[in-house]
C-alpha cells in the first residue's frame, strides 16, 4: 500500500552540501532570478533541493524545469522514492551542470509525486545590463 508524499520545501540554489556525519544539508546561494548578458546562456550550476514527507511505500517521483512561455520541458529527472513510515523525510537533490536557457522570461521547477503535480517553484532569467546599456 502507498500513500502519496507531500513536498514540505522545494529550493533552487547553486549547491547543497551534506555532512557526511550527520547527514544534514547546507543550501549554497539559493536565489529566485539568474542575470544573463546574452542568450542563449548556459546555466553552469543549478540545483534543486526538495523534501518530501507523509508517504507510505514506494512512489515514483519527476522533477522537470519548464519554459512557462512555451512550455518546454528543458530538463527532467525520474526515479522512485521509498517511504517505510509516513514519519520519514526524503531529501531530493538534483544538480545540473550547464543547463541552457535560450531567451529570458519566467520559468518554473515542478515536482510530479505519482503521476500529479505536488509542487512548483518559479524563477525568472532576465537580461542584465551594464550601466544602463543592454551589453
């Protein structure tokens, strides 16, 4: 029998670190936009962190970055978490390495848990300019 988790944090940062005693996590430089001078641009570090509680068994789980514009689907990852007790947390961690962005606008991080929507975090990729001149 499985019960579907609930997503209790999902965060876009440039890292996570985990102690290798303790097993707790340090989020590296969260942020909410990335600034780019031209496009299309590469993204060298972008990860998601996300933690999921109150399952029971075995749930597959997606996490995919859209275009909200155009709906592109720029990155997904797949796979299937374990819960014994609906007391457990699960940590998710997700580093991409060069992910591409081809123009500025919004964009979001969505989690599916079973086949639905458990949680969306948006961000934008702007156009940075340089003293008031786009470069």
């Amino acid at each position: 029998m499985s019960e579907k988790p609930e997503c209790v944090n999902l965060l876009v940062c440039e890292s996570v670190v985990e102690d290798a005693r303790t097993h707790n996590k340090s989020i590296q430089n969260c942020f909410n936009g990335i600034y780019a001078f031209q496009f299309p641009v590469l993204q060298d570090r972008f990860t998601i962190f996300a933690t999921l509680t109150n399952g029971k068994g075995e749930n597959p789980v997606s996490i995919q970055v859209v275009n909200d514009a155009t709906k592109e689907v720029l990155i997904k990852e797949e796979g299937k978490i374990v819960f014994k007790s609906p007391m457990d947390y699960a940590d998710i961690t997700i580093e991409i390495r060069q992910l591409p962005f081809k123009q500025p606008g919004a964009y979001s991080v969505e989690l599916w848990v079973a086949g639905e929507l458990s949680q969306v975090r948006r961000f934008r990729v702007m156009q940075a300019y340089i003293k008031g001149k786009q470069a």
